[in-house]
C-alpha cells in the first residue's frame, strides 16, 4: 500500500460521491444524499466553486477524501468548515484518517483561519475516539436546524 495525498479534481467527482453515499450509509441516512453529480462538480470546480478536498490514494483508487469550505462566523472570523471525511471501510485502521485529517489541519494554519468545525454524531464512537486524540472540544448546546429545497420553495 502507498497512500498519496492530493487535492481533488473535478474528474474525482464520481468517485467522491461513492464515498460520500458510503458515508450516508454508514450514519444511517443514504436517503439523504440528492446532490447530483453535475451540482457537485459545478459546486467544486465551477465558475464560483465552494468546496475543495483532499483525497487519499492507493494507485488509481481514491480511498478517503476530507471535503471542506471556509465558514464565516461572526463572533470567530473565517473557519475552516470540513464536511466530509471519510476512509472506505477496508482502508481504516491504517492511519490513513490521520494523513487526510493533519493535512486539512494544516490547510487551516497555512490560510491563518482562526479555528477549523466539524460534526460528529453522537453515537459514532470510533470518530469521537480518533478526534480525542486531538483534544477536540465538542459543543452540547447547539441544534442543527435546516431548510429542504422543497421547504425553501413555499417560504
């Protein structure tokens, strides 16, 4: 195995929606992945892109990608907001997280962002493991709260 790290291209786009749908699966919610491929890649790599990712490969295979964007809080400033980080499941274990997490991490220094967020849901213990050893801080006050493309449209 030899893992090499890069930033995505607008080629990797199917391949990256493979994993994010693994990842849907795995937090119980694939329904919930309607993004089509045309939107993601115009949201990455169009005119405006929004997002970028690094991904992990092994030869040709992309086996982990961490997808993220810059945030704005008003009280914080700019953040790195990462959405998406996932290894394929036969890949875990082996220290990929790490490479894919501790280079998103220096992305957020080398563009002086004042702090980097990220979600984890509360029962996905290996996750909250792997960012215990990062001393991350978890925030229990806060509720997700969001609007459908279908609840957009009747507001």
């Amino acid at each position: 195995m030899n893992i090499q790290l890069r930033t995505a291209i607008a080629e990797d786009c199917p391949r990256l929606l493979e994993l994010i749908t693994e990842l849907a699966i795995y937090e119980n919610a694939p329904q919930e992945v309607t993004v089509t491929l045309e939107e993601f890649v115009t949201a990455g790599f169009g005119e405006n892109p929004v997002w970028k990712s690094f991904v992990a490969v092994d030869g040709q295979t992309i086996v982990g990608l961490a997808l993220f964007y810059v945030r704005y809080s008003t009280w914080k400033g700019c953040r790195l907001y990462l959405e998406d980080f996932l290894v394929t499941e036969q890949y875990r274990g082996k220290g990929i997280g790490k490479l894919l997490f501790d280079r998103v991490v220096q992305e957020a220094k080398e563009k002086n962002f004042n702090g980097m967020n990220w979600q984890v849901l509360d029962w996905n213990a290996p996750a909250i493991n792997f960012y215990d050893k990062y001393n991350a801080t978890y925030e229990s006050e806060w509720l997700n709260a969001s609007f459908t493309k279908e609840q957009l449209s009747v507001l």
